[in-house]
C-alpha cells in the first residue's frame, strides 16, 4: 500500500541466486514491459565484466559504478522490470532511490538452495574459492538487507511462474 501510485516499475532485489533474472524475465514478458538488468547494464556501459572491475577497483568501485547505473535506469521514463546486484541494497542511497521510484520486491530463498544456483556459475567475484562458505557469510552479513522492501516473497517451494503471479496481484 505504501506504494500505490507508483505502478511503471517494479525492482527485484534478493541475495545472489534468489532468481531475480528468471522471475523478472517472466515479469517483463507478461506485463508487456521492458525488462532492465542492473549488472547487465553495468557490463554494457564499461565495456567490462563485473569480474573485471571488482579486480581493478575492488568493491568499492563497482559499487560507484552501480549506484550511478541505478540511478539512470530508475530516472528513465519507461516501465520497466529492473533486476538487480544482490548487493544493490547495501547503499541507502540505492534504497531511498528504489522506494521513490518503484515498486521494490524482495526475494528470499533458503541457503541450501542459493548455494545450489549459484554453484554452476563462476562469474561472482564475491563468491570465488569456497561458494558454500562465502554465501553463508554474506547472507549472516546480510541478514536484515532487503528488509526494506514493501513485498517480501519467500519463493521457497514457489515457481518463478508462481513469484510472478504473487507480484502482479500485489501491484
Ligand atoms: C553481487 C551480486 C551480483 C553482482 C556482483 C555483486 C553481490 O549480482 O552484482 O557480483 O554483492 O551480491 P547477482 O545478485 O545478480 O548475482
């Protein structure tokens, strides 16, 4: 409710391998809407892999690169479903600029199966050597960090058809 007239956007944030591309795909598709992926974005504008800039400027310089990738597409015109970085929420600016400007959904998913999507890809530098044990740790560092969101979806047990059904009744 503490989002009504905001009806053009909706945010997808969510720890790594919460499924925020799967479901925001899906998302886009039904509402007719383009969709807009805050890394993928990143990685056009740079030129460079996310890997690539964690390496050069470490975290800190991803993130400023983030939050000015972030601010862009929340400032476009257009509707639109925007997937973004697990680490997206971590800024407040990032929060304040997602709640002004959308509707923001928080997925949640048990460790076990973070651990399971995340595994088959090797392209998060934050997850780099032992995969099990970096997403316990960030997920315990994150514990509360997607809190803000006005709709938290727990996709336990859920298809992504089903997450996307849930958002668009709570719309
Ligand atoms: C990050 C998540 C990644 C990507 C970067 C950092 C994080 O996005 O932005 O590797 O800090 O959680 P996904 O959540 O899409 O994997």
């Amino acid at each position: 409710a503490s989002n009504t007239g905001i009806t053009d956007k909706i945010v997808l944030v969510g720890f790594m391998g919460t499924g925020k591309s799967t479901v925001s795909r899906l998302l886009a598709e039904q509402l007719g809407w383009r969709r807009i992926d805050s890394d993928e974005e990143i990685v056009r504008v740079t030129g460079k892999a996310i890997k690539d800039l964690f390496a050069e400027g470490g975290e800190a310089h991803f993130r400023s690169i983030e939050t000015d990738t972030l601010r862009n597409i929340l400032q476009s015109d257009a509707p639109a479903v925007v997937a973004t970085g697990g680490g997206a929420v971590l800024r407040e600016e990032n929060r304040s600029a997602m709640l002004a400007h959308a509707l923001v959904v928080a997925l949640k998913a048990d460790e076990a199966h973070i651990v399971e999507r995340v595994s088959s890809d090797s392209s998060r530098p934050l997850l780099q050597g032992d995969t099990a044990a970096n997403v316990r740790r960030l997920l315990e560092e994150r514990r509360t960090a997607y809190d803000f969101a006005p709709l938290i979806i727990d996709t336990t047990g859920l298809t992504p058809e089903a997450v996307c059904k849930i958002i668009v009744e709570q719309r």
